[in-house]
C-alpha cells in the first residue's frame, strides 16, 4: 500500500502533519492493526498536540487493550500531563506485556518524574 510507504517517508522527513494525514487514513482503513493508532497518535503529538495525541490512543487501547506499545505511549502522555499514577500503571502494564519496554522506560526523557517508582 502506498499509503504504507508514505507514513515511513513522511516520518522520515518530520512531515508530522502528512504523516497524520496518512496514518489516520490507514488507522480508518485497517482498524484492527494497532500500528496505525500509534504511527497517527505520533505524529498528533509532533504537529498538533499531545491531549489529541492521548485520545486517539486512548480509542485505540480500546480496540488494543494488549498492546504495550499504546500502554507504553499512553503512560508517557500521562506523565507528562502530570498524571503520575495512570503513567506509572499504564507503564508498568506495558513491560508486563513486554519486558523491553523496562528498558525504554530507563531512558525516555517523558517518564523523568515516575521513573524511580516504576521499578
């Protein structure tokens, strides 16, 4: 699908608001295929904002309630919101779906203030 190609091309460049265009298209398209509720809720953030951003995903947890990587998202945007307990939950739930996100966690700039009761 070209539209695929342009979501990675438009990442790529940080043609944020292209890539919205597109992802959201995809996302409308293929429902059921939990990367374009991040790749659009990515690119929400970078061009619009990130309360936009939170409720795609927040949509999208609903259709994806396994996905760490919405979980993961979704407890970066809570932290930085200033929703240090649904960040610290939302976080946690994702390493427990899978152990990598652990390692993001230790390093990703968003969770600075839940960081030490994450673990």
């Amino acid at each position: 699908d070209s539209l695929t190609m342009e979501v990675a091309l438009f990442q790529d460049c940080g043609r944020w608001s292209k890539m919205r265009e597109a992802a959201g298209l995809l996302r409308h398209r293929h429902p059921k295929e939990a990367d374009w509720w991040i790749a659009e809720a990515y690119a929400t953030r970078r061009c619009r904002s990130i309360e936009e951003a939170r409720e795609i995903l927040l949509e999208g947890v609903e259709n994806h309630p396994e996905e760490p990587c919405i979980q993961y998202n979704l407890g970066c945007y809570a932290c930085v919101l200033g929703d240090c307990l649904e960040a610290i939950d939302r976080v946690r739930s994702a390493m427990a779906l899978d152990a990598n996100y652990a390692k993001m966690a230790l390093e990703d700039d968003d969770l600075e203030a839940v960081r030490d009761d994450l673990f």
